[in-house]
C-alpha cells in the first residue's frame, strides 16, 4: 500500500487544531461573528449534539426508573425524548442546513435560529418536568415555525425543491396533527383513538416520511449513484418533476391512511400497507444491494438502516405478537443507523473531510453491533418478563454506547468550519 493510501485510510476523523477557526490568527470579534455566521448557515452544528443529548437521556430514563430514581413509569417521557427530541432535533438540524441550500435561498437569520431553539430546549425542559401538555404543544409549535420557515424560502426560491420533500413535507404536518392530538386528549378529550394516532403521528410518520422523501434524493447523491429526484437547477418545475412529486403525494396518502387503519385497531394491515409502499417508493430510488468497494463503510450503514426501517412493519403484520420488537427493530437499528449515517454525511462533509466517506470508517461496525445487541435485549425485554428490568437496562446502554461511540469519532467535526465537501 503506498503511503498516500495508508495516510487516508488510517486518517482520525476527529479534528485537528490547525483546522479550527479560532486558530487561524484571526481577530477575537471576526472569529464570534465567522461562529455565528457558520451556526445560521448550519444550524445542525448545534441542533445535532442537542438531539443526542436527548436521545441518551430517552434510554437512561429505563435504568433510573428501575434504580428508583424515577418514581413514575417513564414510558410517556421515553416516548417523547426519542421521537420529539431524538429524531426531531436531527430533523430540524439538516432540514435547518438543507433546506435554504436546496431551495437556493438565504439561510436562517438569528431570531429563526433563537426562536427555533427556545422552542426545542422549552418543549424538552416540560417533558422533563412531566408537563406532557406544554411539551407536546411547544413542539407543535417548533414544527409549525419550521414549515413557516421554509415556506418562506419556497416562495423566495431560486430553484425548485427536489420532488420527494413533498413527501417529508406531509410527514412534517402529519406531527403537527399527531401533537395537536395529544394535547386534546391531554386535556381530557379521552379517545383512544386520538392517542393512538397521535403517537404513531409523532413517533413514526414524524420519521418515515422525512426518510423517504429526503432519502430519495440525499442518499443516491450520497452513494453516487444517479438518483430520480436530481434535475437541473430551475425555478419553475422541470420536466420529469411533476411525476416525481405526484408519487410522493400518492405515496404520502397511502401511508398516512395506513396510520390511521392502525389507530383503529387494525394493526396488521396497516403496518402491511406501510411496508408495502414504503418499499416500493425506496425501491425505486435507493439500490438496497450496494457493492462495498464502490460505496465504502458508511453507505453500507445506511442501507443497513433502511433494511431495518422497511422490515419493522413487515415483521409486525406477519408476527403481530411482537409488535413491540417490530417497531424497536425500525427505530433501534434503522432509524439510528440511518440518522447517524446521514449525520455523518453532513457534519464530515461541512468539515471539509469528504474523502473519508468511501474509506474503512471501521467503528460503525462496533455501533452496528451495539445496536444490533440493544434491540435483541429489548427484544427479551416483552418476552422474559422475570428478567424485564436487566434486559431494559442492558438494551439502554448498548444503544449509549453505539451513540456515544459516533459521539467520539464525529461529533467533534461540528466545530470545524471547513470547505464543503
């Protein structure tokens, strides 16, 4: 191997100082506002350590309850750590960053970014207080503003979105209505099927939908692979464009019908339907069989997380007795994996470290394996009820591990400003 190869394939991921801003000589006040500037541009540079942070507290909350140091059944706030603020604040950080850059409009000014985050760290504070109501009414709220945002930017576009956002666009309001219905029901509007639908709104079309629909154009880009949302740049739609949107609009009908057949109480043909088109709208712009020379370590975590997003609602509507494994099987391993790798993707690619993504980035085989680990013992957690309380605790911690284990290799990237990659 020559050196050139061996320097990049052993290269850290972790920064060095000389690539950090504030090192580079400049002024103390042209170094704040280059902060500043950089955050407004990328707001995933603070939304992404901040959903990681809930996403750790959502897990520990298992072992804190049956340490006794939680004295009420955590399920509700566990819930809402992991798909309000786990999946939520990885979602307001790229849709934050990706958003204005693919309409080619301005990025977020500071009152937007100020606002947006207040909103968050508001709607998480009243989770943790046990104020279930403000919590889930200021995370509409955040929603709201984000869609007013980049409506904002739509109008003021240079270029027209790429036609599956149309799709996490009706997965976006799908948890505006799932957070309306649990504030009602909150409030004493008791019906079961509100509550249903709000927390399959909130937890799983908040994270289906947004992966569909941006996955279909980010992830072919991501592998380099030509993809069917990818059309020059125009203000006006172009050719080819309707038909794109015209199936995520269909594909966004299906699954939210598919959404509410489940809230009634048809689980297993809902959870089929969903899988069904859901497969067959990723099929048509994601390649599931992926040759690892030509498309590195990183992609294959990716498609590794979108096997297990499609396979949770299969695994539910043949084996309705493990609903549970079926929906921690697509949110433990796949919504994780496909989060932290497009997570990847950005912050590395921000950084200026694109050249990594097709190398042996080996350490996402130890958090595939520590997710893998943590949903078999969540798995066991339904199953082997005299031992329920170790295998909770035990799935938590592996899913921390895994985290914390990107947390170590990537997440200190946030802070370098390099050329886009």
């Amino acid at each position: 191997m020559s050196e050139e190869k061996t320097k990049i394939r052993y290269q850290k991921v972790t920064p060095v100082q000389s690539e950090m801003v504030w090192c580079q000589g400049m002024a103390p006040a042209k170094v704040k506002r280059s902060v500043l500037l950089a955050v407004l541009e990328e707001p995933y540079r603070v939304f992404f350590p901040l959903a990681i942070a809930m996403g750790i507290l959502g897990v520990l909350v298992w072992p804190l309850f049956y340490g006794g140091v939680l004295k009420v059944y955590p399920l509700e706030l566990h819930f809402r750590l992991m798909s309000e603020g786990f999946v939520g604040g990885f979602i307001l950080g790229f849709l934050g960053t990706a958003g204005p850059r693919f309409l080619s409009a301005r990025a977020l000014v500071l009152p937007e970014l100020s606002g947006g985050l207040l909103l968050f760290l508001g709607a998480m504070a009243f989770h943790l207080l046990g104020y279930t109501v403000m919590g889930d009414a200021l995370f509409g709220g955040l929603i709201v503003a984000l869609l007013v945002v980049l409506g904002v930017r739509v109008v003021q576009r240079e270029d027209v979105p790429p036609p599956g956002f149309v799709l996490a666009a009706i997965g976006i309001l799908a948890a505006v209505v799932g957070a309306g219905c649990l504030v009602v029901f909150r409030l004493g509007y008791e019906s079961t099927f509100l509550y249903r639908l709000g927390v399959l709104f909130v937890s799983q079309a908040l994270t289906l939908l947004p992966i569909l629909g941006v996955g279909g154009y980010v992830l072919p880009a991501y592998l380099g692979l030509p993809g069917k949302h990818a059309f020059p740049d125009s203000r006006t739609p172009p050719p080819g464009w309707k038909k794109e949107a015209l199936w995520a609009i269909i594909t966004g009908v299906f699954l939210i019908f598919s959404y509410l057949l489940e809230a009634m109480g048809r689980v297993q043909t809902g959870n089929l339907l969903r899988a069904a088109v859901s497969t067959v709208y990723l099929l048509r712009t994601v390649p599931l069989y992926l040759p690892m020379k030509s498309v590195g370590w990183l992609s294959q975590f990716i498609r590794i997380g979108l096997i297990c997003v499609l396979a949770g609602p299969f695994f539910v509507a043949f084996f309705p007795m493990y609903q549970r494994g079926g929906i921690h099987a697509s949110f433990i391993v796949g919504v994780t994996c496909v989060t932290l790798g497009v997570a990847t993707r950005a912050v590395l690619g921000h950084a200026g470290k694109g050249f990594l993504f097709k190398t042996p980035l080996r350490f996402f085989i130890a958090i595939a394996l520590g997710l893998i680990g943590s949903f078999f013992f969540r798995l066991g957690a339904d199953h082997v009820l005299a031992q329920r309380m170790w295998f909770l605790a035990l799935a938590s911690f592996l899913w921390m591990i895994a985290v914390l284990i990107w947390v170590v290799r990537v997440m200190p990237n946030v802070r370098v400003f390099g050329s886009e990659d």
